[in-house]
C-alpha cells in the first residue's frame, strides 16, 4: 500500500467535520463504501436498481434528489475503469447552500481511503454514514507483538486502541527443574535445544504472521523474565522483523494474556513511535530557525514568499492553523485581489470583500473563492517538488512548532540576506 500522507489524512479529518454536521431535508443523503477490486459495473449496475427503487418515493422533493444524486454518482464512476487499491468512499446529496442556507445544492465527495474499505455500503439516510470512514482513518499504524516466555508464545496485532491476538503457540519446552537420575549438565543442554527449536518456531510463525498476514512496520517482543530478550538477541528473525523490533516490553505473562498487557504496559513506546517522525522534522526546523543564517523561515508572508521563489524542500503545517485564503476576482475587469484570515474572521472578512469596489474598475462585482491554506499551499508545494507534512498540536514538538505561527520551511538555499 502507498503511505498515506499527512496532508490527505488532514483533509480527510476536515472532510470529516463538514460531513458531521449536514443533515438532509428528507432522506436523501447517499453513502456508499465501495471495496477493493469490485467491478465497476457492478456498482454502476448495484446503483442503477437503486435508482429504480427510488422511484417509490412518494415526496416529488427527495425522490427527484435521490435520483439526481444516483445520476451524479454514476456519471462520476463511469471515469474509472477500476477503483483504487483501497476501494473507494463516496458521499453525494442535496445540501443547505453554503451561500444561501436557504437554496439547496447537490455535493459530491469521492475520498480514497488510506486502507481497504472492509464491505460494500449503500445507505440512503438524512445523513452521511462517516463512522466507517473514521475507522479507516484512525487505524494509522499496525503494530506486531510478540509475548513469550519459555512455555509459549502469542502472536497479536495493536492497531489504534484494539488489540486482537492472532494465534497462540505451546513450546513444549519441560520444566527447569530437573528429573532425578538425570545429570545437570545432559539437562541443560537439553533444554537449551528445546528452546532453541522453540524459538526457531516462533521466528518462522511470526515471518508468516507479520509479513505474510499482517504487514507490519514495527514489533515489540514482550514476556516475563529474559526469554524475549534472549529470543530477540539470538537473531531468530528474518532480518525484516528483527529490523522493525521497537522495544522489549515487561509483562506478567506470556501469550494471549501478555499479548493484551503489552498494549497497557508499551503505550508509551507506541505514543512515541507515531511521535517520533514528526519530532525529527520539528527538531530539524527548529536547529535551522536557531542557526544563524539556517535554512528556514516561519509565519505566514515569509513562508508563502520562499514557497512563490521555490525555495521550499519540506513544508510544515501546525494542524490547528486553521487558516483560510480568500481570492477575490473582479467580475467585471479581472483584477485580482487576496487576503489570509483566520477561521473566526472568515465570514465577516468575505462579506467586506465583497462589498469594496474594485480599484481598477470601480465596480463591485466580486467572485471570491475560499479556500484552506492547507489546500492553497499544497499546490504551490507540488509545482515546485516541496512536501507538505501536518504536524499534531498535541505533542511536545506540535505545541513548540505552534509557536513559530503554526507554519514554516525547511528551506532549499540560503536566501540573499533576507530570512525573516
Ligand atoms: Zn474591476
């Protein structure tokens, strides 16, 4: 699977958001969760014989709105010739106009969700179904575990705040202590073979587990006493776990019971792990802001006029911004204006707009579009090859980058002089 970004999952919490609150005048709002390598046509066709059953819809209103909105949807998948990897989501109905909350439009949002949508959805309701959508996007990171001591081992899967246990294997290995008759150092040896062989065992169900079933990026080894550590320090792994092992985490027991205390007792390995790619590039940024003529800037002009000269490797974005560009075209003379303002402001700011005369022309007929400056800078970031990576507010590094005026550039060169 493609990793998914940073800047896609923003959009899709902030998709997320404005489809929370839109309720339909009847019920007419449409989902439909799509999964991985469904035939088009069989959508196309699925859809169409809804459309037939919507013609018993006794209100003129939501009957014309659904059909309209099945019509909309269909003509929007006849682009495919197939879907996406993950599948694909789609939201369509008639909604309160965002200009006239009187007027209704039709809206359409089609979203490629960063995992495989689970089973095929079709619901017409008086509002959008989005928690399937949320559980996709909330699921950011699988993590392997495995818990062992020298009587078993179990194999699990952390991913968000659920942990599943995939399987449970017994090592046959006997006690640690001895049988009389038997001489300690034949018992010994013994038993290292057994553990030995157990080991072997469980490297090769976790290569299948966790390479096979369950890609996975990271692996915490868990378990009493030293076993994990002597599993994990033996090299019994493919290199590819051994490689994605993030931690040896303590547990009272082993297998299916150790695999849900890892969970529990590693969660502040876990926390770390999602915050750690993102306090390398604050660290970076912040390193380069405290240099003297280092390779950043911050705040709002001295970044977008970096990003306009091109000179933009790495783009950071706090996710609390918040921050909107109006653009403002004369209708009557072309001239173009803009303005960045803050989420409060942004109604008023837009109805000043549209009430100052053209200072060219001298009208005021102004076409204004509205748009994230996430969005904005996202664009001006793939004209010129720059990434773009929304950083939390909720971490130690998210709250410092905030600081900085929740935007800022790692920088390609050094700039004539002129940093901030
Ligand atoms: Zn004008």
């Amino acid at each position: 699977m493609e990793e998914y970004n940073s800047v896609n999952l923003y959009k899709i919490k902030r998709l997320l958001k404005e489809l929370e609150n839109i309720s339909g005048r009847g019920t007419e709002l449409i989902s439909l969760y799509v999964p991985p390598r469904k035939p088009v046509y069989d959508v196309i066709n699925q859809l169409r014989d809804e459309y037939g059953t919507a013609s018993n819809i006794k209100s003129d209103q939501t009957r014309t709105h659904v059909q309209d909105a099945l019509t909309h949807i269909i003509q929007k998948l006849k682009l495919y010739r197939q879907f996406p990897d993950t599948g694909i989501i789609i939201f369509c109905g008639y909604v309160p106009s965002e200009i006239n909350p009187a007027d209704e439009e039709l809206k359409y949002y089609e979203i490629v969700p960063p995992r495989p949508v689970p089973t095929y959805l079709y619901r017409c309701d008086d509002h959008f179904h989005i928690d399937i959508l949320k559980s996709l996007i909330k699921e950011e990171e699988i993590i392997g575990v495995i818990s062992l001591d020298t009587s078993e081992a179990g194999f699990g899967i952390i991913s968000g705040d659920r942990v599943e246990t995939v399987e449970v294997i017994t090592s046959g290995v006997g006690s640690k202590h001895r049988q009389g008759g038997q001489s300690a150092r034949r018992f010994e040896r013994l038993r290292e073979n057994e553990i030995n062989d157990f080991f072997h065992r469980v490297a090769n169900h976790a290569k299948s587990i966790f390479i096979d079933q369950y890609p996975i990026k990271s692996l915490i080894i868990s378990g009493p006493g030293m076993t994990k550590e002597d599993f994990y320090k033996g090299d019994y792994m493919d290199y590819r776990l051994q490689q994605a092992v993030i931690g040896l985490v303590d547990t009272g027991y082993a297998g299916e019971e150790g695999v849900r205390e890892t969970l529990e007792r590693g969660e502040s390995l876990i926390e770390n792990l999602r915050l750690v790619k993102e306090k390398k590039r604050v660290d970076r940024f912040i390193v380069e802001t405290t240099k003297k003529d280092g390779l950043a800037v911050y705040g709002l002009n001295p970044s977008l006029n970096a990003i306009k000269a091109g000179n933009a490797e790495l783009i950071l974005i706090s996710e609390d911004l918040d921050m909107y560009r109006l653009e403002a075209t004369c209708k009557n003379c072309g001239y173009q204006t803009e303005k960045y303002v803050n989420e409060p402001e942004l109604y008023q700011e837009r109805a000043q707009m549209s009430q100052t005369s053209c200072p060219r022309c001298g009208k005021s007929l102004w076409s204004i579009k509205v748009e994230d400056v996430v969005d904005h800078v996202s664009d001006l970031a793939a004209q010129i090859g720059a990434k773009v990576e929304i950083i939390s507010s909720k971490s130690e590094s998210g709250v410092m980058f905030k600081s900085f005026g929740g935007i800022g550039v790692i920088l390609r060169y050094r700039q004539n002089g002129i940093n901030n």
